[in-house]
C-alpha cells in the first residue's frame, strides 16, 4: 500500500467512532416522506457539518412548489470545497428523505442503535449512511495535507423517494452547481453505472354509489377496479418476457402499492383510486410504456359498463444510462474497492431508480456507489429493521476518500 492511502485509512480508522456518532445524529432528524417535512433534517446537518469545518449553503425549494410536488418543506444543502486550479469539480450527492418506517421493527427506527456490528435505524442504508461516508472522506482527504486540484461539493437533497426534480434537479436548473462528474449515494460491493427508470400512475375508477340492498341501482367501482387491475397483471406476465441487456437488471415490472376506495361496509362503492408503479428497464422507451398502460387501462375499463377512468402521471423517472465520461470515476472505485474490499468490485445496473439520472441528463457523468450491502435486501431497506454494518461504512469511506486523491491530485 502506497503511503498516501494507508494515511487516508489510518485517518479514517481514527476518526471512525465521530462518523458512526455522526450518522446515528443523522438518522436520529425524521424524514419520512411523506409528509416531507425534511428542512429540520437540513438545518441539523449544516450545523454538524459546521463543527467540522464545513459551511454549508443552505437552498430552500420555494414553499409552493414543496407543495406542488406533495411534501412540506425542503432545504438542500451544498457544501463548496475548492483546491487549485486545473482540476476536476466533483460532486457528492446523498438524500436524506426516505419513505416512514412502517411496521414490524426491533429497534427503534429514530434511534440510530447498534447491535452486532450494526446500526439500525430508518435510511441508515438508504441513504444517510452516505452522508457520512462523503463527509468523513473528504476529511480525511483534506487533513492529509497533499496538493490538490479542482474541488469537491457535497451535496445533501430532500426529494430522492418523490423523484429528485426538487432535489438535484432544481439544483441543476437553478445554476446553483455544474460539477465535471457525480457520484451518489449506493451501495460498496458494485459500482452502478445503470438503472430502471419508473412511471408512477394514479388511477381513479368512477362508477355511481348505491344501498347495498339494492345494488342493482349503482355500478361498482371496486369490481371495475378489478377488471383493470386484472388487465394490468396480465402485463406483468408478459413483462417478464423481456430482458434487459444490463447486468443486474432483468425485466421490466409493474406494482399496484396503494388501493383506497368506497364510504362504508353497506355502501356500493362509487369511486376506488389504484395507485400504480411501472419500472422500466433502460431499453425501454417512457412515452411508449406510459401510452401502452393507458390503453391497456382504457380497454379494461370500457369492459365494464358504466365505469369511467380518469389516469393520471404522478412520477415519470427515466432511466440511468452511462456516459462515456465515467470511465474515471468507474476505474479509481473499482481499483480500491478490490484493495479495501479484497475482492472484484463489478459494474452493474440495479433496478431502483435514483435521482443520480438528473447529473446525467445534464451531461455529467455519474455512477453509483457508497456504504451499503451486497444487495437491497440485505438492508431492509423500506422495510422493517434497515440497518447498515459499520464495517462496509468505513471501507465505504476509505475507497471514495483514495478515489479522491487519485482523481484531484
């Protein structure tokens, strides 16, 4: 091991306990979204992220459009490291809104607890653990003393779970960052250059209310709503019969999560709303995937008579496609990874999508890649019990820091 990057190690196996302490803080601000109540998330960040050095501009999405997207408050932050001139920018990008805990947990989902070289708790995998590994990696670049060129902006965003457009998005679109190339939050044992895209759909079923004991008298909304859900899963079969070419990512799939519908157990239900997820995988074309499940809704519903459907797009998040210009981020992750991990650190797509795809959509290469697993499951993640092993945290944190140095010296 060269010099450089066992005193990056030592430093971080010496400040280890402060970046445990710091996600546990992290993770101890709720951000369920929704309701999307995340600035205070923000505003304990930049102060902890001030004890270390490090100011953090503080961006509030104005309040109407949080509204207008479904949350209640956003503030994200950058935070501006620059070194010398003739070097690359590169940009760091966590979110801390995550989806509410649920039921069925152990430990309690605020409480950042550790058991068995574990830290549980809601987004400690997804995906505040990366707001330490980012931090404590650039620390430890910066106290090594070398000379560096161009810079490293972190940034920490509140819109990932609601698609990233008041997050990365509005950052990009308000001229407020233009780095050369982005790496966000995922997980240690890969490096991810691709992922699904998804369209998020809501669909309401109208029929006409009526007593239950003459329900002759109503249409039901709920039985048009199974002939349409019926339909869609037909879709579903048929989905698995296309394949990406994407290691990692197989086919694409769809996902009824949310049903709500009728006024009473003695009441024909005159209105049921279907709430529909549709990943795509990156073959895929959005437009056309979005124009086939309106069809495939409309002609179910005109099965059944007296239904009426009215669809409308909620999410429409396009897939992650590489760019050429990754290539140097890819190498230097893949290159420590397989020292600090001690085995080959692939690239690969994941099914998730991310709101990495807006660095992208605004020509700057970016992968994937942080503190995590082997694969979602293994985190809990938007189930019960998340947690992280603090062990891939701090080898998360060594391989971005020596990817760093390789990359702005």
């Amino acid at each position: 091991m060269t010099k450089p990057y066992a005193q990056l190690d030592a430093w971080i196996d010496a400040h280890f306990d402060e970046e445990v302490s710091f996600l546990q803080e992290m993770v101890r601000v709720p951000t369920d979204t929704p309701p999307g109540n995340n600035a205070p998330h923000a505003e304990r960040t930049a102060q902890l992220l001030a004890g270390f050095g490090f100011e953090a501009e503080k961006h509030a999405v104005p309040v109407e459009e949080v509204k207008a997207g479904g949350l209640e408050s956003i503030t994200n932050l950058i935070v501006r490291r620059r070194y010398a001139d003739g070097g690359r920018t590169i940009a760091l990008n966590a979110h801390g809104d995550v989806v509410p805990p649920g039921e069925g947990w152990t430990h309690d989902p605020y409480g950042g607890e550790i058991e068995g070289g574990q830290l549980f708790g809601r987004a400690a995998a997804v995906s505040k653990s990366d707001f330490a590994t980012f931090t404590f990696a650039v620390r430890a670049l910066e106290a090594l003393g070398n000379q560096l060129k161009g810079g490293v902006e972190l940034h920490f965003t509140y819109d990932e779970e609601f698609g990233g457009e008041l997050g990365p998005g509005w950052l990009q679109k308000k001229g407020l960052t233009k780095p050369d190339l982005a790496m966000a939050a995922g997980f240690s044992y890969q490096v991810v250059t691709a992922h699904n895209g998804c369209l998020q759909m809501e669909v309401t079923v109208q029929g006409k209310m009526a007593h239950a004991a003459i329900p002759d008298t109503g249409v039901d909304a709920l039985q048009g709503a199974v002939t349409i859900l019926n339909a869609l899963y037909e879709q579903n079969r048929l989905y698995k019969q296309v394949t990406s070419q994407v290691p990692g990512i197989n086919h694409p799939y769809l996902n009824v999560g949310r049903i709500e519908g009728g006024t009473n157990t003695n009441v024909v239900p005159g209105k049921v709303v279907l709430k529909l997820d549709r990943r795509m995988i990156p073959e895929e074309n959005p437009e056309q995937v979005e124009a086939d499940i309106r069809r495939v809704i409309t002609q179910a519903a005109q099965s059944f008579p007296g239904i009426g459907v009215d669809i409308r797009r909620m999410l429409l998040a396009r897939a992650l496609q590489p760019l050429a210009g990754n290539a140097p981020l890819v190498h230097a992750l893949q290159q420590h990874g397989r020292e600090v991990f001690g085995e080959e650190i692939p690239t690969s797509g994941t099914p998730l999508y991310t709101d990495v795809r807006l660095y992208c959509e605004h020509g700057i290469p970016a992968v994937i890649y942080g503190a995590g697993p082997r694969t979602v499951l293994e985190s809990h993640a938007k189930r019960n019990d998340e947690r992280l092993d603090l062990e891939d945290l701090r080898r998360a944190t060594k391989v971005v820091a020596r990817s760093l140095l390789d990359l702005l010296s």
